[in-house]
C-alpha cells in the first residue's frame, strides 16, 4: 500500500496536481487494471465525512485532464475508470456483463472520416457489451 502511495503522489505531482486527501484516495480506489466504478460507488468506499461536491468536482477535474476516462454505459450510468496510456475517450470500451469490468478497446477502429459531408466529429461513446474472457472461461471450465 505504501508503494501505492508514493506511486499516487509521484502521479499527481506530474500532473502539476496537489495530492489533497480525496484525490489520493479516488485515485487508490481506481489504480489497477480495468477498475471502473460509478460516483455511487466510488461514496460508499471512500470514508463516511467525503462531501460528495468536492468528490464531483475531483471526477469532473480528473476527467477534464484526462487522467480519467468518464464512460457512460445506458443514459444513466456513469463509471470512471483511469485513462491509463489511452488518453482520449474516443475509443470503444468493453463492459462485461459478468464481472462488471470495463475494459478500453482502442484496437476496435471506429472510422470517423465516414461521416456525411458537412458533419463534424466532436467525440463518441461506444461501449459494447458481452462476457470478458476470464467470465467465458469459468462458464467453460
């Protein structure tokens, strides 16, 4: 856990960020591999005094540097997940239906120059949805 620490701080100074209380502790809950939680999610696990404002302004900052990915899976559900080495969220994710775990899938090419003529790309949301293959194999074993 130390070392995870010192790896959060060291992140966050790189980001020309201060390590506060609750940036370190979001960042904790969401360091590691395809780790995605809703705002929801993120309250319960933090400790009871967090203020859920200065925990959505920490989600919308982190998002607005991309140090998070804010992915939406239906019109209301929201999960964040760390941008990791894919820094735009232009990119296909896949949530797995089992597990929960989202997963960026920036090998799935979305082409954007097919757009009609006049049209402007801004951003996407594809999130396509299905059994990881950790889940796929338990239910072959």
């Amino acid at each position: 856990m130390i070392a995870k620490n010192k790896e959060i701080a060291d992140f966050l100074k790189s980001k020309a960020l201060t390590g506060t209380r609750i940036r370190k502790q979001v960042l904790a809950l969401l360091w590691g591999n395809d780790v995605a939680m809703t705002q929801k999610e993120l309250e319960k696990q933090l400790p009871q005094h967090t203020d859920r404002v200065t925990l959505y302004r920490t989600l919308k900052m982190f998002t607005e540097k991309a140090i998070l990915h804010k992915i939406i899976l239906d019109g209301e559900t929201q999960k964040y997940k760390i941008a990791g080495q894919f820094r735009k969220n232009d990119h296909p994710h896949f949530y797995c239906s089992k597990c929960k775990k989202i997963i960026c899938m920036p090998q799935l090419d979305v082409d954007f120059s097919a757009l009609p003529d006049g049209f402007r790309f801004s951003s996407a949301r594809v999130v396509v949805e299905g059994i990881c293959n950790h889940c796929n194999a338990k239910n072959n074993d």
